[in-house]
C-alpha cells in the first residue's frame, strides 16, 4: 500500500526506535550540497573524522542534504557516495535523514566546481533543488521522479536510514537572485510540488517514515497555507524548526502534540535568537527528536547569522550555528559538556 502510516504504525515506529539526537552534517571542506557529494571533493576521511566527533558528543543521527543534479549528472556513482556516507556513519553509530530537496539559498544550482564561499556571510554557497529553472516550470517536474525512486528505492529496506525529508523549507523567501514569481507564487507551486514529491516517494514503498519540515507559526501554531495543508496531511511522522526560545518551543511541541503522531525537531540551536544548547533538555523529556544545524565550523559559514545576508559582520561575532572548531575543539565547552550529559543519561 502506498499511503500515508496509521497513527498506530507511527507510534510503534516512536517505541522502537531510540530518542533522536544529532545535527545537520554538512563536512566542513563543504559549502554545500553538490561540494559535499561531488565525486572530485567527496571526502570519506574527513567526513569519518568529523561523524566520530558527533559520536563523541553522544549524536546517533545525522540529516543530510542531497541534490538532485547529483543523480542527473553522476547517477549510480553517487547512490555508491551515500552508501559509503552511510558505512562510514554506522561505523560510529550513527543512523541517516536524507533531505531530497530544498527551497533555501541560491536558486540557480550550477554543476561543477562551485564558487568559493563570501567572507562571514552564512551558507553562501549553498544552493536550491530543484533550481528555479525546474521548480518553476511544472512541465520539467517529471525530471525530478527518477532522482526520488533511484534515491530512495537505493535504501528503501536500509536501517541506517532513520527517515526520509522529502523537501526542506519549500517557500523560503529567495533573498539573493531574481527568480520568476513572488513569495506568494513560490509558496503555492512549491505545494503542488511537494504533494508530488509525496507521491512519488510512496510509489517506493519504503520502510521508513516520509516527512517534511514545517518551520513557519503564528503564536506557535503552523500558519494556515496549501504547503502546511499537505505537510501535515501526508507526513508520517511530524518534523519542524524552531529557532526560537524555551517558551515557544514548548508551546510548539504541545501545539504540534495534537497530531498524534512522532515529533522530530530538524532544525534547531540560534545562539543570538534564543535557540541555545540548553534547551536539548526540553527535546529529552518532551521525548521530540531533536537534530540541531551544524557541528563544525566550516566552508558553510554558518557560525555567522543569517543577518549577514544584508549586513556585514566582525570576524569575532558570537556563533550563531554550529558546536565545534575546525579541529574539533568546543566552541564552549559546557554546551558540549551538557549535550554529552543528557546523551549519557539517555543511554542508561
């Protein structure tokens, strides 16, 4: 059957499976997707070296961003990138979320080597999938099925595989190229798209939970639009962002609690917006996975905040995102010190 899980099969799910707590893992020789996978900057020995000091934090999940110019233009010899991904972070004993798409950053992806990031901006390089040329041409979306069948019917029966993030912030607001269309147009193609992306993803038959992120509220309740509509119509298990306080993130939980079904937070920790390492004790006894952005500071800049898309920054600016130097180092070292305490406490 290709349907959405019962509420029921959502919860055995939630019962066999350990609290999830991890990061967003981009390698930090990586600006984005493409340079993350890529064959010429793949690197399995820095990406071992960085997963074994997520392990070391107590970290048993990793998501992970994808693209689908990765399946177009290297096919098998990428699914054989992820599986080595795969290998590496179950040799620390870490499980997978795959992100398929994404509506965030530089929408017009280029193949090839990518462009070197700009100094103290965040994610510059980061880019889109689909780009806008497909997004919004509804007559190319059927490029995008092979991508999601090969990807996903690749690790369809695979447990290192937590889940599968079908689209991550589909309508996010483009701030750095003109696109065709405005937020409003984005918001309404990007939910007929991600309805599709449902679809097709079920054609699969996977054995794990299919979600996509919601990450836009009013007074902490999902704001009422078509995407939202469908997000929570077809995610099998329920997955959000929250960049904000103690306070609004526990009004979130018990708004989104009403769902009855698992609750994943996969996106988290702004140091300057309220969101601190701190609250992973609200994750723990709400039982909410909870995966936060970055690990280590990198080609991603994402140490900086987003407002260094319109303004500059010192070098010196307090991190925004991220847990650790390039070396490994704490950034602080009680954050790491609790992260390590409430994953210890976890496992016994």
């Amino acid at each position: 059957m290709n349907e959405r899980w019962s509420t029921t099969r959502a919860r055995e799910w939630h019962d066999h499976a350990p609290w999830l707590f991890g990061c967003n893992f981009t390698p930090s020789y990586a600006g984005n997707q493409l340079e993350f996978w890529s064959e010429e900057t793949f690197d399995p020995v820095v990406i071992a070296r960085e997963l074994g000091w997520a392990s070391g934090l107590g970290m048993n999940v990793v998501r992970v961003y994808l693209h689908d110019l990765l399946w177009k233009h290297d096919g098998e010899r990428f699914i054989e990138r992820v599986r080595t991904f795969l290998d590496i972070a179950e040799s620390c004993g870490i499980r997978s979320m795959p992100v398929l798409f994404d509506g965030v950053w530089n929408p017009v992806p280029v193949w090839g080597p990518q462009q070197e990031p700009v100094p103290r901006v965040h994610n510059s390089m980061w880019v889109q999938s689909p780009g806008a040329e497909v997004m919004y041409d509804e007559s190319r979306w059927p490029e995008l099925v092979s991508y999601v069948e090969h990807v996903l019917a690749a690790f369809a029966n695979d447990g290192r595989v937590v889940a599968w993030d079908l689209f991550n912030e589909p309508d996010q607001l483009d701030l750095n190229t003109i696109v065709a269309g405005s937020r409003d147009h984005k918001a309404e193609v990007s939910a007929r798209l991600v309805d599709e992306v449902f679809r097709w993803a079920r054609e699969v038959h996977v054995s794990q939970p299919l979600t996509v992120g919601m990450w836009e509220y009013d007074n902490q309740v999902p704001v009422p639009s078509a995407l939202n509509d469908v997000i929570l119509n077809e995610s099998d298990i329920v997955s959000f962002h929250c960049y904000q306080s103690a306070d609004a993130l526990t009004g979130l939980i018990s708004n989104l609690a009403i769902h009855d079904r698992p609750l994943v937070c996969t996106e988290w920790l702004a140091r300057s917006e309220g969101s601190t390492v701190d609250l992973i004790s609200i994750f723990r006894d709400e039982r909410v996975g909870a995966i936060n952005w970055g690990l280590v500071d990198g080609k991603t800049q994402t140490r900086f905040p987003w407002r260094t898309w319109w303004e500059q920054v010192e070098e010196d600016e307090p991190w925004f995102h991220e847990l650790l130097h390039a070396d490994g180092r704490p950034y602080d070292e009680e954050e790491v010190a609790l992260l390590r305490s409430v994953a210890a406490n976890e496992i016994e």
